[in-house]
C-alpha cells in the first residue's frame, strides 16, 4: 500500500511561520522537535490570560487529517498541558502564536500537511 509524501516537520513548521509572518501573526518555536518526523502543537495565546494548543488528528469520517483542540483555558493550564506531552514525547514541535482574534491559519484557512 502506497502512503500520501508529507513534508518533514521542520519544512512545515518554517512555512507556517512564513505565512503567519505575511499576515502579521507573531509566532514563535518554544520546543524544537525531531525535524524529519515529529509532530506539531499549536498554541493559541489571545493576550487576555486564555490559551487554546491544537493537534494534528484523524477524521474517522472523511479518512483527513484535521486540527482538532487539545485544551483551552487559561493559559497556565494550557501550558501545563504542553508540557505533559513533550515529556511524553520529546519530539513534539510546539510553536506558540499570539492573536487576539484567534487566527491561527490552520485548516480554516487552508493549510495543511
């Protein structure tokens, strides 16, 4: 069976950054993961104490790949969150964005790996 390409994880996490920087997002890599393979969270900080960190997952119905929430909340909680899960894998990438209408230009908008 013959899999989909996908791009290595640090191609998608400098595109991302790229396109976030067009659109006068300010982000930033907090964790530096495996560059070939590791996965992507993004957090969401909309600067008024709340936090949102979003997955990479599977809809079971349609056979895509989606970003989905992992927590929200305030923001200390959400980080604690991200901290839990790269100490359970110490390849996650997490890139920390900062908008306070909440755009992360995610599948929304069209991006995707």
């Amino acid at each position: 069976m013959a899999t989909e390409p996908r791009l290595t994880a640090d191609f998608w996490v400098r595109a991302y950054l790229r396109r976030l920087e067009m659109a006068n997002i300010p982000a930033y890599v907090t964790k530096r993961g495996d560059p070939t393979a590791g996965a992507v969270l993004v957090k969401l900080a909309t600067l008024d104490g709340q936090a949102r960190a979003f997955q990479r997952s599977f809809d079971l119905t349609s056979g895509s790949r989606i970003w989905v929430v992992l927590a929200e909340g305030p923001e200390a909680e959400v980080d604690a969150t991200l901290a839990r899960q790269r100490k359970n894998d110490p390849d996650l990438w997490v890139i920390e964005i900062e908008s306070r209408d909440g755009t992360t230009l995610l599948d929304q908008d069209g991006l995707s790996t």
